[in-house]
C-alpha cells in the first residue's frame, strides 16, 4: 500500500507566492524524502531528511518533519514559473532499500 | 558526464509481444529499480536489484522480468502477460544504504513511454 500522500492533490499560484505541499505517512520511517517532476521526465531529487531532523533547508525549499503526526511539508518560497512540476514525497525505511511514493501534488505557478 | 540514461524514449508494441526496456547507468551505483508510473499517479515498484546477479520483486512484478548481469545494466521486459502494460516506465539507481541503513537518494533516468496498440 501507498506509504506517503501528499496533499493539496493540485495548487495553482502566482509568481512569487509560497507554495506549501504536506506528505502524510502510516508507519515510523528513517527518512523523507522530496522529489520534483517536470511533465513527461524523470524525477529528481530535491532533499532528504532523517528521523532524527525537524527541518532542512536548501534554497527555496524547506522541508520540515513531525515524526508524532507522521506529516512533512514542503514549502517553496518566491515560487517561479519554472517550479511548476509534481512533487512526490517519497519514505524510507530501516532496513529496506526501496522507497515508498506517494501520488504527488501537481505544482503551476503562472507568471 | 554521469548519470542514467533509457531507451528508448517512445516504445510502441503489439498486443502479444514481449519487449525489453534499456536501463544503463555509469554512477557506480550497486541498487536499481524499476518503476511504473500511470497518469495522475505515484510511483509503483516493478523490480529491484542491490547487487548484480541479484533482484528482488516489488509491489506490481507479475507480466515483467528482469535481469542483473553486470552493475551498469537492469534491463526490463514487459512480457506479454502483463494485461494493461502502456504506462511510463522509470528507471532509478541508488548507492544503497546509509545512515540507519534506510535508503539514500535515487537517481532517475528520463523514462520510456510504452504504448500497447
């Protein structure tokens, strides 16, 4: 079964507003990670963070985690026309090697 | 230049046919897997490998094979027992386990588009 799942299904905002995305997952996991889609490509990696972590950062993204809600977000502050994509959360866990993805929030941002 | 690469980009088959899928990458990675991605939909796991001569199934196997004959290479054959096989199919390489042994990034090559006519 579907381990993450993201939410809003779709968001639609203007140039220079924040997007907010949320992952909510069932069990306890060792890592969170993000993912971007850009239509008809393949994904790629945006950040990861640990069990152990409550909030990353790398440029315009922050990603913060709450292990007692089993919840991420991933905000994009000054969003771009070029952030529109899916963005997938993507869990992991101790001892396995595979990662379990949620179905995605599609991302448009319009000039 | 590293990276992942797939081919071919765009596959279009016969209903009854078997057809192999290329899956190369040169990041020295020792995990690969396959994905199956339908429109408006996540990611489902197909097969993976974490060493060569080595592959596990994964959520959704049944109708594909695979085979791991040297660290670069996963090929994927969607069989002609797959029912409904035209989907976007993604391959990944990972470097493995890291801290607390859970699963590092995985690197994604750009996808076939697999098309039953």
């Amino acid at each position: 079964s579907q381990q993450g799942e993201e939410d809003p299904q779709a968001l639609s905002i203007q140039e220079g507003e924040n997007a907010t995305m949320n992952c909510s997952y069932k069990t306890s996991i060792n890592n969170l990670q993000w993912y971007r889609q850009n239509s008809g490509r393949g994904l790629v990696h945006l950040i990861l963070i640990r069990s152990n972590e409550r909030e990353k950062h790398s440029g315009r993204l922050r990603v913060t985690l709450d292990t007692s809600k089993k919840s991420s977000s991933l905000l994009i502050t000054a969003s771009r026309a070029a952030d529109t994509a899916s963005y997938f959360c993507a869990t992991g866990l101790s001892g396995y090697s595979t990662l379990t993805f949620g179905k995605g929030t599609m991302l448009l941002v319009s000039p | 230049d590293g990276g992942i690469t797939q081919s071919p980009k765009y596959l279009f088959r016969k209903e009854g046919q078997n057809v192999t899928l290329s899956c190369e990458q040169n990041l020295n990675h020792d995990a690969m897997y396959w994905y199956r991605q339908d429109p408006g939909q996540g990611l489902r796991l197909i097969y993976y490998s974490q060493i060569v001569n080595d592959f596990q199934k994964g959520d959704i196997a049944e109708g594909y094979s695979v085979s791991r004959e040297k660290k670069e290479s996963f090929p994927l054959t969607v069989t002609s027992a797959q029912k409904n096989p035209t989907a976007f199919y993604l391959c990944a390489s990972s470097s493995g386990t890291g801290a607390l042994r859970a699963i590092n990034e995985q690197f994604f090559g750009p996808g076939t588009r697999l098309t039953v006519l």
